[in-house]
C-alpha cells in the first residue's frame, strides 16, 4: 500500500536574536544565521533578509523544477539558477511605506541536461504553476522574469 503524503504541514522555524541585525534560526535540525554586512551594524554572518528570500526562491525553483521535469518526463540534468532583483529600499530605511519593496526579479536557470528550448518552456510553464515561493512573489505584485536556457544551446521561456 502507498503511503499518502499530507497535503498541509505546518512549518516551523524560530531565531535566537543576539542583536539588531542578526538571527541565529533553528528550522527542524539545522541552524543558520541571517544577518546584516558590517557596513550596516551586522557581522555578516549570514545572508541579509531580503538575500534570504532570493536564495529560497532559487531553491524552491529548483526543487520543484526537478519534480516538474520527472513527471514531464524531461532531462533538466543540473541548474544553474541565478537572480538580479531591483529592490526598492525606502522601506527598510524607513523612508515611506512601499507596496512593492521587490519590484522585479531576473531569474536565470541554466541546464545542462538534454532538454530542449521547447522541454525547458513546458518545465519553466509549470514551475510558475506550482512553486510557492515564485507564487509569493507575484502574489506581492513583483514581476518576475525567468530565463530557462540549455548550457549547450541558447533558449528562453
């Protein structure tokens, strides 16, 4: 019999704060620290917040790039996924209220798998669908642009 994997969790993660600019968090069994560079009073421990949410959306692009794949049947091989984000900061410099602090995200995924510029726009199509974190960023009004790119030829979606 297969097991059924639940289809809502409830996430958990929690930071011991040892100062204004750094977080030490625990999620499950893994610590890590989310901190400011030098320059703005951190110690550049760890990556800033707002680093923090680009790096999970490359992560959560790859994970899912990798399960939209499988079921398509495409051979991603490896990514390469890098972000550009042109960042509005008045509102983390407490100058005014801003509705769209993340105004666009470039995101560039490059495989170096046998897949095709067509495969990589089916995969790229359904990784809009069902990642949560590209959905979170829409969702919040950024625009969001993704390349998706063979490293053997050149291709967009």
């Amino acid at each position: 019999m297969a097991i059924r994997m639940k289809t809502e969790v409830k996430l958990r993660a929690g930071a011991h704060c040892p100062s204004h600019a750094r977080a030490d968090v625990s999620a499950r069994d893994l610590q890590f620290a989310i901190d400011e560079p030098v320059e703005r009073g951190g110690t550049n421990a760890g990556p800033t917040p707002t680093e923090t949410a680009l790096a999970a959306l490359i992560g959560c692009t790859n994970v899912i790039g990798h399960k939209c794949a499988e079921r398509l049947g495409v051979d991603l091989g490896h990514l390469d996924i890098s972000v550009t984000c042109d960042l509005d900061r008045r509102g983390v410099m407490l100058e005014d209220e801003i509705d769209i602090p993340f105004r666009r995200i470039e995101m560039t995924v490059r495989s170096d798998g046998s897949a095709n510029d067509a495969a990589l726009r089916l995969v790229a199509a359904e990784v809009r669908k069902y990642c949560p974190l590209s959905k979170l960023f829409s969702a919040a009004g950024t625009e969001i642009v993704d390349i998706w790119q063979s490293a053997n030829r050149s291709g967009s979606s």
